[in-house]
C-alpha cells in the first residue's frame, strides 16, 4: 500500500514538471521531502519489525 501511494505521489510531481505547473526547483524540493519521508517510513518498519522479534 505504501509503495502504490509513494509511486503515485512521484507521478503526480513528475506530471506537474511536465505540464510546468512546478519549477524544476520546486520538483525537486518535493522529490526530497518524499524521499526523506520515505526513508523515516522504511527506519519506523524496521524499528516495529525488530521489537517484534
């Protein structure tokens, strides 16, 4: 489930860079924060699978 959201969440950005309703800048601003999200989420798994074992 999280993968389906994070892929659409690239192709939204990915699709307002093309239709130039962002900036480059911007575009890549928001491809950190999600990347940065992404590694907190993948840290958050890691951490519940470990205690869990």
């Amino acid at each position: 489930m999280h993968q389906l959201l994070r892929e659409r969440q690239y192709k939204n950005l990915e699709n307002k860079l093309n239709n130039k309703i962002i900036s480059a800048k911007k575009y890549s601003d928001e491809i950190a924060i999600l990347e940065s999200r992404d590694e907190n989420i993948e840290f958050a798994l890691e951490t519940v699978y470990a205690k869990s074992v």
